[in-house]
C-alpha cells in the first residue's frame, strides 16, 4: 500500500526510498573557506543540525536568526551494492552543490522547486557520504517571497530561511527511468492525456526500443489500460476513465463535495520484456474553465471561499513541523467553512497539496516575489516559476496560477512597458504548459493581461464596502481612465491604486476580491500589527468581521473572496488562530458567516 501522505513526493512514488530528514552535521561558513579548505574532503561539523529545518527556527536545534551568507551539511548512509540512487532536495534555499565521496555531482540555484542528482558512478556498497554546500543572500533579485531582506522583521515580512527547508529522499532508480508524467484530465470526454518523459533524453536511432504499460484504476478497480511503444525520450497516449458499473455510467468526478481520486500505475519495460522501473500516481478528473465572467468548477458556476495561508509555524518558520501539522490547518479551514485557500507568497510541501486533493480543497499556487526588476531577478524568477508549474501541474485542487501579488518586483508596470510585458510574458508562458487554469498575472493591483480581476481591500467597514463596489465599472476599466476616483478611494493604503495597468482593460473577467478583512486582535506589543483599527474583543471581531463579510456576499457580480488570515504569524496578528493553530475566536461562527453565500 502506498502511503502519499508521508512520501515527499506523492504524484510519483517508487517503493524503495529512504526519508533523509534527521541529524546531519552542520557548519556555518562566514569566511568562505569551505570550497578552498574542501570541506567536501575534511567536513569541521562545528554543530548538529535537524533537517529539513533550517538554522533560523527552533526545531532546527540551532536557533539563531541572524543571517550567515554560507552553511554546510553533510550525513553519511549505507548501502547494499552499487544499483544506481537519485539523491532529491524538495528544496534548498539558494544555490546548492552537492558532493558523493568527495566528488562534486552537481548544483542547482532556486529555493522552491525540486531537483536531484544520480549517484552513479561515485555510489559505494557499504557506507557513503553527502556534503552539501549552501549559499544564500539578502538580495532581492532572488525570489524571496515573505523572508526579510534587511536585518530585522519589518511590516509583513519575517526572518528569512537559509539552507535546507524541504525534505530529502534517496530513492533506487535506473539511470533510465520515468522522469515526469503530466496528466490533463479532460472531464467533457472522459479521458486522460498522459505525457511520459524519460530521464535519459539521448534516444538515438540505433538506441534499444522501451515499452510503456499504464493501468488506471479507482478503489482498487481497473478503469483503463494502455501498453505501447516509447520510441522517444517523451510519449503521450490517453486513457478513458469512465468506471464500469458507476450508476451513471461515467467518470468519478474530483470536486469539494466529493473528491475522487484515481490511482495510475506506470511501468516502463526493455525490449526483452524486463521490467526496468515502476512508479505509481495519482489523479483526479475535474475542469476548472471561465464562463461569462464565471469561474466553473465542473460546468458548474463556482462561488470561492478562500482564506490567506501563509505557512508559517512559530518553531519552524516556513517548513512545516510535521504532515500533521499540514492536516490540521487544512481541517481547520473546512471547519471554519472555508472551501480553498491561497498559498501566499510560498511554494508549500507537496504533502499538503496531496492533502487538499484527497480533502476537495481548492487552492491558488502564488510564486514568491523578487522585489526588484532587473534582468538577473527576471531570469531566475522566470526559470524558477517554468519549474514550479511543471513541478505542481498534476494536482487536482490547484485551480488557479498566481505569479505575481501587489506589484512586488514588478515595480512600475501601472505605466512602465518593460513590466507589463514581463507580466504578460508569464501569462503566456504559463499557458503553453497549462493551458487550462486561469493564471493572475497581480493579484490585487494594477493587472494587465488576466484571467480574473482580483482586488485587494482592507476597508473596515460593511458600508464602505457595499458603496465602493455597488458598480463594478466605476473601477473594472482602463488603468487611465479613473485614476482620480480610484487614488481617492485608495488613500486607505498609502498608495496609489488602480485595477489595471495603462494600456490593458477590463474584458468581462470574473472579479474576486483576493484579500481583505485582515483584523487585528490579541496585540501584545507595539510591533505587532493588523489591518485597520484594533478591535478589543470576540464580541467586536465578529461584528466586524460579518459586516465586511455580508457586504461582499451580498454584491451579485463578485465571485468569491479571499479573507486574510488563517494564523498569526511573527509580528503580524490579523489571524484566526494562533501561530500554535489555537482559535482565537468561535470557529463555529466563522463558518455560519461563510456559508451564507454558497
């Protein structure tokens, strides 16, 4: 039996791997002296450290927030015989390299997205050694999302993470194995487009022919099968996944009532018949599409009930203390009457998307942000997203791509043509690998080409609300055309504001009101901050919060919502819970407010 919940990697499991997470030794490298000394020879583990914690939190054993530019890791582990190991990192945070027995295997730059490394030829039968080398920065060219970039916490970002923040596996593979498997459900036909890619891309005409073997089945029952000819380093074929016997004769259709998950089994084969590698995924059969200025879920108008989740622990930062931990927040947010969320600013463990498909949990996937436009922040934004979307493109409860919030690192694009067409170079991007969930190209600011219109608002009160959006064209047009009104409706924020950007418009897309609410509640210091005036109990909080509440619902054009924030996080305390996950005020309320608007 396959257990998604614990493998790091849920969408392609192979059944022989081993978690690497635990003590490794740990050594801060301030002068830079590791490479020339060869740590990778002669590791001065100067401390322990728990990974995939890194030194910042308190669950790393180390604890100190301060920022050190250089750290190094390295762990020894055994084998028996030298059958090929791939070696991954969930994610490291920066730039990376990577030794086996002293011999370098290679290097990866990006803090989000996955990689990893063979082990052949320099793997040994006995005991072997991984070094690790990483080095991080306070620059704001490199994605950063939510962590500092100056020495202190300021406004809404916190202390930053540095090193190994994901888990790491070892898994047996062969050198030529099943790399990657897209899957694209297309619920109108019921059937499943499968595109396998190969790890080793030299398939030369005089290369040996593979087999691919592909079962799909639901609750233990064969739905589909296919067996064919891999002639390339990448094939694609399709499965029907209609169940024999369903009542209606049809497809087990994924949604929030009723999440149905499919399991595949991928098995690749030499010439002679060998079984050379097998992995098993999973997927769920769902279109998500918009429809005049709709959001569809399943060909059904979809009404979205998001909350803000930042993924934050008070004694581990951003990596989460445990998969139950994961679990947790994902329960309170249905509890709470909540039907997705967004995952601000973060590119969350893969066990919580796993989670939220099993649970019917819809999700937006936000990037982090550079806060700079250059070109190196351009380019190593860029290559990094490419990876994400391909990285997280099979989960189901993904309905929504996000790669940009507020104008961070897009400074300028309300007037500026070099951020607008970067915006609008993602977009399109974006699209050739997924063309079918809708993609945000600025999420609450000033938009260009974009799939929905989101706004971001933190108005106190009911009334306020109601008056600003009891017209959606007083704002749904050009970024030039209303600037006066806009700047003065927008003064709560310091700021100017405007839905779209100079030479983009409102073409009739759905509207959602992307963040808003933010209470402040339970302020112990002056540091400590939320959006708007204090409220100084329960009894004000929800007053507030139904107010705010029943003011969107009750606007028939707007298509959903998304409150900010699920907990408390660092120096900011505008959540419902507690960085612990304690409420801070009846839950039970909460969800009778959400739920008055299905």
């Amino acid at each position: 039996m396959i257990n998604r919940r614990e493998h790091p990697r849920p969408q392609l499991i192979r059944k022989d791997w081993i978690c690497m997470d635990g003590k490794w030794k740990f050594s801060f490298d301030d002068q830079n002296e590791g490479l020339v000394s060869e740590w990778y020879n002669n590791f001065p583990a100067a401390q322990e450290i728990v990974v995939p914690f890194t030194y910042e939190t308190e669950l790393s054993g180390i604890n100190d927030p301060s920022h050190h530019k250089i750290v190094w890791y390295e762990r020894s582990f055994e084998v028996s015989g030298t059958d090929n190991q791939v070696l991954y990192f969930e994610g490291v945070d920066f730039e990376s390299q990577v030794w086996l027995n002293g011999h370098l295997l290679g290097s990866h730059k990006g803090g989000y997205e996955r990689f990893s490394f063979d082990l052949e030829p320099y793997l040994k039968s006995g005991e072997n050694i991984i070094t690790v080398r990483v080095e991080d920065s306070l620059s704001s060219e490199q994605p950063r999302g939510k962590q500092r970039w100056l020495k202190d916490n300021f406004a809404c970002w916190y202390v930053q993470s540095t090193g190994i923040w994901k888990s790491v596996w070892l898994e047996k593979a062969p050198v030529q194995r099943v790399d990657y498997l897209k899957l694209t459900p297309n619920l109108d036909l019921d059937l499943l487009e499968v595109e396998v890619e190969l790890k080793d891309a030299s398939v030369l005409p005089d290369t040996p022919n593979y087999f691919l073997e592909a079962e799909a089945t639901f609750e233990g029952e064969l739905v589909s099968y296919h067996k064919g000819l891999f002639g390339h380093n990448s094939a694609g074929f399709i499965l029907d996944t209609r169940v024999k016997g369903d009542a209606v004769g049809g497809t087990k259709v994924w949604g929030v009532q009723n999440p149905n998950l499919y399991d595949l089994n991928v098995r690749l084969y030499d010439e002679q018949g060998n079984l050379l590698d097998e992995v098993v995924s999973y997927f769920g059969m769902r279109k998500i599409a918009i429809e005049n200025g709709q959001v569809t879920l399943n060909n059904h108008s979809l009404y979205q009930r998001l909350i803000l989740d930042q993924g934050y622990w008070a004694e581990s930062g951003i990596t989460p203390p445990s998969v139950d931990a994961l679990e947790k927040d994902i329960d309170r947010i249905l509890e709470m009457g909540y039907n997705g969320l967004r995952k601000h600013q973060k590119l969350e463990d893969e066990r919580f998307l796993y989670l939220c498909d099993a649970k019917g949990v819809l999700v937006w996937s936000e990037m982090a942000a550079t806060y700079v436009f250059t070109d190196v922040a351009l380019a190593q934004y860029t290559n990094e997203w490419l990876q994400i979307v391909k990285q997280y493109y099979n989960h189901p409860s993904i309905i929504t791509w996000v790669p940009f919030n507020e104008s961070w690192g897009i400074k300028g694009i309300n007037s500026l043509e070099r951020p607008q067409k970067f915006t609008e170079g993602i977009y399109y991007l974006t699209k050739a690998i997924d063309p079918n969930r809708p993609i945000i190209t600025n999420d609450g600011w000033e938009h260009t080409i974009s799939d929905i219109l989101t706004l971001h608002d933190y108005e106190e009160t009911g009334e306020a609300f109601s008056k600003r959006y009891s017209d959606h064209r007083d704002y749904a047009t050009d970024g030039n055309s209303n600037k006066e009104k806009i700047v003065n409706n927008g003064k709560q924020f310091n700021r100017d504001w405007f839905a779209f950007a100079s030479n983009s418009s409102y073409k009739g897309q759905p509207i959602i009101i992307s963040e808003f609410g933010g209470i402040a509640f339970t302020a112990e210091g002056e540091k400590q901050w939320g959006y708007g005036s204090q409220v100084k109990n329960e009894a004000e909080f929800i007053s507030r919060f139904d107010k705010i509440h029943a003011a969107i619902q009750d606007i028939p054009y707007i298509s959903g919502y998304c409150y900010t924030q699920l907990t408390d996080v660092e120096q900011e305390i505008n959540g419902l819970l507690t960085p612990n996950r304690d409420a801070k005020i009846d839950l039970r309320e909460i969800k009778r407010i959400n739920e008055r608007r299905k």
